[in-house]
C-alpha cells in the first residue's frame, strides 16, 4: 500500500470565508417567462442557503419614447406599473417561503445595472433567465456577458 505525503493543509482552508455557501444571493428579473423562473430558482436556493436575496428589475429606457411626450409618459407609465407588479410579487413569495428579500428598481443598460447592483451588494452568485431572443443566441445574451466578467457564479435558468 502507498503511503501519502501529509499536506499541513488543504486547498479548502485557504479559500474558507467564514461562511457555508453564499450569504447574497442577486437575481435579476423582468417579467418574462424565464426571469420568473430565474426568481422562483433563486428564491428556492436563497432558503436552503439562509441567504439573503436580492431582486433587481432593470428598467431600460424606450428607445421610441422620445418621439412623443405622450409615448414618453405612456412608457413611464408601464414600465412603473410592472415595477410595482413584481415587487408585490417579490414581497409575497419571499414572506410565504420564509426568505428575507430585497427589491431594487434601476432604469438604465440591464447589464451595466446588474454588475453595479451587484458590487453594491456584494453578491455571492447571480440568477438570470436564459434568453429567449434569437438575436441573443448568435451575439451573445446577458447571461454569457456576466459569464464573461468571471467575478461571480452565474446560474442561468431556462
């Protein structure tokens, strides 16, 4: 029988935080199919870590809102009352599954928000919906972009 060398320590102790398993957990949403299911994921995962969660839903500005006042205070105003439809969403799925959560609202480039609400609140990992855009396949999606920054865990949800 071989004998092992003993190593003083292993590779887990230097990388150990203090912590088991993420403490803030960040999920973006937006109302479509995929990023509903990213949440509901993210919230399932947020309670068997005991993490905190926080959503983010990223409103990005219309680009046709500016040919009109009128479609610029239409846009406003659906863009606030989905904002207000998926907090309430937020607030009753996280009180029913026991999970403490955060809603941010932001407007502007979805993934330029996500990255700085994620360094804001120091995410350990990220949830997003996979895209259901074909243009996205062939250009790359948000997904693969975070993937692509290399600085947290990304899940995609289907």
């Amino acid at each position: 029988m071989d004998k092992c060398a003993v190593i003083p320590f292993t590779l887990w102790d230097m990388f150990e935080l203090g912590t088991d398993g993420p403490r803030v957990i960040m999920v973006g949403v937006d109302g479509s199919v995929t990023s509903m299911r990213a949440g509901a994921y993210a919230v399932g995962l947020a309670r068997r870590q005991h993490s905190k969660l926080v959503v983010v839903h990223v409103s990005a500005p219309s680009r046709f809102a500016n040919m009109a006042p009128q479609s610029m205070a239409l846009a406003r105003q659906a863009a606030a009352e989905i904002t207000e439809d998926l907090r309430q969403q937020v607030a009753e799925q996280a009180a029913a599954r026991g999970v403490s959560a955060t809603f941010v609202a932001v407007t502007g480039d979805p993934f330029t928000e996500l990255v700085r609400v994620a360094d804001q609140v120091r995410a350990d990992g990220i949830v997003v919906g996979a895209s259901t855009q074909l243009a996205h396949r062939i250009a790359g999606s948000m997904a693969v972009r975070l993937v692509r920054t290399g600085r947290w865990p990304i899940i995609v949800v289907p």
